[in-house]
C-alpha cells in the first residue's frame, strides 16, 4: 500500500451502496465495526476456506485493531471477491488497478438474508467529498462518567477499547492515589487512546524539519515558514482538518477530541509558542506529523525560552510513534540544548530515527568524513554501545544534486529514502502495537512511582521531626529510590531522573502522601501479567 494510500479506496460508488447494506447487516450490534464474531458469521457465507479467510481478515485489519471499519470491510470483500476468481491474496493485492471494477463477492443465503431482515440500514458514510470521516468513539464517556462501575465486557470492541477499560478501572485510581500526573505524565483520555500515530522532527535550525513534512506531503501546510534562519519558532502539530486552517494552541489544548490537553501544565508561555495545523490531505489520514523549533545552541539563546523546551520534547515523545532527528552536513556540532533534549528521549530509544539531511551538499569524500564526525558526535550523546540507524539523504522535492554525489551516491540516496518511507508506511499498521507497548511502559512507570510515594511516607517519623526528615529524604533522594529497588526487586532502568523527581517534590509534605496499598499494586500486577495477555487473545486474528 502506498504511504497515505485509504484502504478501500478504489471501490465505485455503485459497489460502495451495496457494501454499505452488507456492513450494516453484518455489523450485528450497530457500532460501526465489525468483529472477529460478526466476520465469522458473514465471511462464511463466502464459502472460502479458513486459511484464505485468514489472510483476507489479516490484511483487511492491518493495523491488529481487532475490528474492521466500512474502509477495512469494504477492502475484505475486495480480497474475497479475488480469493473466489482464483487469486492469490496477498499484501498487494489492493494495489492493482482494477478493484474499482472488481465486482462483488459471491455471498450465498446473503439476498435472502436481506429480504428477510428487519434491519434498519444505517447509512455509512465513509467519505465525505472524497476524504474518510471518524466516527466519535462512543467511549468516550467512560472517561467523562463519575460513576464507578464497572465497564461492561460487552461494550469493549477493540484492543484500543480494552485498553481504555484496563486504565479506568485499574491504572487510573493507582495514578491519583500518587499523584501521577504531577511527577510523571497527566492522567490520559479518551482521545490520548484514539488519537493518529504521531512522528516528530527534531533538530537545530535549518537542518530541513518543514521541508521533510512538506517533502512527504507533496505540498506546503497552513503557516509553513521555510528559509535559511531558524524560522519555525513554535511547535506545530499537522493533522488532518475538513479545510485548511491553523488553530491557536490556547484553543487546541483544551478541545477534547484532540490529545494535547495534558500540555496546558507547560502554562500559556508555551500554548502561545503552540500551533495546530489543519488540512486535507490522504496522508494526514493515517498520521500527524510534529514540526517543532530549531534547537538552539548557547547559553543567551537558551534562556531567552519562556517555556520548558525539554520537558514539552520528552511530553511530545511519549506520545509520538517514531522520531526523527535531523542533521545537517555543515551542523554537526550537539550543543548543550540538543543534549538535553536527546537526554530526554530516554526510555524511548526504539523510536528514533536519525536523519543526515542535505547530504547532496558535499561531495563522496566529505560525506565519508561527516557521516563518520556525526556517529562519534551522536556516540558521546547517546549513551548505548549500539551504534544508531542513520539515513543519509536528501529530503526535498529537488533533484538529487549528481554533480557533486556522483550516479553511486544518487543510487545510495535514493535506496536510503526508500528504507525511512518503509519505516513510515509501517507506523500506522504498527500504532495499536504501539499504543500496548506505551500502555505498559506507563503500568510499569506508575507502579515504581506508587512504590517510591509509599516509601518515602513510610520514613517520616508520626510526631516530631517531620520537616527535618523531609529535608534528609530529599536530599539523599538517591539513596532512598536504592532501597525501593532491593525492597521491591525493580530494575534500576526503570526509575525516574532523580533531579527531575527532586524538584517536584519540593512542593509537597511527604506526610500527606498514601501509604503502599497492596491491592491496588496487584490489580496491575493483574492487568500486566492476565488482562492485557487475554485482551489481545480476544481480539486476534478469529481465524487463527
């Protein structure tokens, strides 16, 4: 599939009204997806075989969500339509161009079924003047409920659902008990769960961050400023909108449809460094990209920020799906800013990406000499012994500059992007992947904090002495998080910066904190260990 390619998208309108009454038939409960349950009932009445069934349902629902939307459907009866002409399904089978002529499958009992049924046919509207439409997830009033029931199983369709179902019942009371929010990360919400994979560009100014989004766009976004001084001065996220506009960060933080509430703690002198870029594009479909301001290097230039640049780099981090750091040729040099934004990637080394930009600037015998400074720049920064992927290109709409690279280099650019497109085309079929893994890497982040609370409450003395023992807890903070890991047995990786956690806790008297609850701790010791394990065995493939 083609990178911003819609699943589904060659289908005629014609084809489309039908598969529209198939959907609404199959979709047994009206919540506009279809299930593992729902497929088996329908797909059978195609009459193919349980390997080719399991093909079409694997690649229809690429992504592993657990469920196929209208698009995904619509794909997976394309896939059976060819299954039955006595095609191999695979992979690239929606690629061919005559799936707008593909006429559809051959259901049997299925017009009986229609006549028969009562069922009244909601209308799908996939697209709207050509682009696809979300429906608002109807979960989202789990999180804006105060009730404290339980989450029926019945109204979990999908590994996003469940996840949300595991955080409200499980992982979020552990997270307001210890404050959470305030030392680590803000409590998530429904849209945190719902939201488009993001990819976020990092690098100082001029290195190609504006021109690598609009590279893959294939055309500018509302606001772009592109030039040779550090002219992108906000962070811009750019996603998909019904038109072209650009929305105040005031106003994006606070809307809930969107993921970007948890930013409002950086304060206004952030919000109005912040921007949202909206407009209608294929590609924005499937991700949201995160331009964000050139880092700067001295010391003047770094305290003239009026907002904590790290902190929103790490915040925007944990949410993103991959991130890039670019390099340019003649910029090679990690200033004390760039160290500490890359410092504060940690943890999420698995995402990033580095980029040699502008590589065509220089000539084979630089590019040697540069490729080779950048990797001992990146070893001293990049605390690990494995040496970083790092891409060497030119990421622009112009030619590749062959006088300079000669017809070897141009062929080593041009395998080189073909390898970054791949890693992008793989994060929208990777996001609910990824959303799991981030999900359990917060489990795990929120326990040790519940341990390290429960602690340092556990050390101050019932009567006298409470501000001295305070001060003592505080100052060997090291010490303290020592005894948690031999107490407890955790890895010592997985502790927070003591700095960081230092200053946080200046505002609060330890005395006040809650003590350990053990259940609380073994519920999600529960959700790690079965609950997310079972999750994922009800929504896999239902033909396995």
């Amino acid at each position: 599939m083609e990178i911003g390619q819609y699943p589904g998208s060659g289908c005629s309108k014609e084809h489309q009204k039908i598969y529209q009454e198939w959907f609404a038939l199959a979709d047994s409960d009206g919540d506009g997806r279809i299930t593992g349950p729902d497929a088996i009932k329908f797909f059978g009445m195609s009459k193919l075989s349980r390997p080719d069934l399991k093909q079409v349902w694997a690649i229809a629902d690429s992504r592993r969500q657990g469920y196929l939307g209208f698009s995904e459907f619509v794909a997976a009866m394309q896939l059976v339509s060819l299954a039955q002409a006595g095609n191999e399904i695979t992979q690239d089978s929606l690629k061919r161009d005559d799936l707008s002529s593909l006429n559809p499958p051959v259901m049997e009992g299925l017009d009986a079924l229609l006549a028969k049924s009562k069922h009244v046919v909601k209308r799908v509207d996939p697209e709207i003047d050509g682009f696809p439409q979300e429906q608002s997830p109807i979960t989202n009033k789990w999180f804006s409920s105060k009730s404290s029931k339980k989450i029926p199983l019945t109204a979990v369709t999908s590994v996003i659902d469940g996840l949300k179902k595991l955080y409200i019942e499980k992982l979020k009371p552990l997270e307001v008990t210890y404050k959470f929010n305030d030392f680590v990360s803000p409590l998530l919400t429904s849209s945190d769960f719902d939201a488009k994979p993001m990819v976020m560009l990092l690098g100082q100014y001029s290195t190609g961050k504006t021109t690598f989004i609009k590279h893959l766009l294939k055309t500018s976004y509302p606001g772009a400023h592109i030039g040779p001084e550090p002219t992108t001065d906000r962070f811009v996220v750019v996603m998909s909108g019904p038109d072209e506009r650009t929305i105040p960060g005031n106003t994006i933080a606070v809307q809930a449809d969107m993921p970007f509430s948890g930013l409002t703690t950086f304060g206004t002198a952030f919000l109005s460094k912040f921007e949202c870029s909206q407009m209608r594009h294929p590609l924005l479909e499937h991700i949201t990209f995160v331009d964000t301001p050139g880092v700067l290097s001295g010391e003047k230039q770094r305290t003239q920020r009026s907002y904590d640049f790290t902190g929103v780099t790490s915040w925007f981090a944990a949410k993103c799906d991959l991130i890039l750091l670019l390099f340019d040729p003649h910029k090679l040099d990690i200033s004390d800013e760039f160290k500490r934004v890359i410092g504060s990637l940690r943890g999420h080394d698995d995402k990033i990406r580095v980029v040699l930009n502008k590589a065509d600037q220089v000539d084979t015998q630089q590019l040697m000499r540069v490729y080779g400074a950048l990797m001992w720049s990146l070893g001293k920064v990049l605390n690990t012994p494995e040496v970083s992927r790092v891409y060497i290109g030119s990421f622009n709409d112009k030619p590749v500059n062959e006088s300079a690279v000669g017809p070897l280099g141009k062929e080593l650019f041009e395998r080189e992007q073909d390898d970054l497109l791949s890693d992008l085309k793989d994060i929208p079929k990777k996001a609910c992947d990824r959303r799991i893994n981030e999900f359990v890497k917060r489990a795990r982040a929120a326990k040790i904090h519940a341990y390290i609370i429960g602690h340092l409450k556990k050390e101050m003395p019932t009567m006298m002495g409470k501000a001295k023992a305070q001060q003592r807890l505080t100052d060997n903070l090291q010490d303290e998080f020592a005894k948690v890991q031999r107490e407890y047995h955790l890895p010592a990786g997985d502790f927070p910066y003591v700095e960081h956690f230092k200053e946080v806790l200046s505002g609060y008297s330890f005395d006040k904190f809650e003590k350990v609850k053990p259940k609380m701790i073994q519920a999600v010791d529960d959700m790690l260990g079965y609950d997310i394990p079972e999750l994922l065995k009800n929504f896999r493939n239902p033909y396995e």
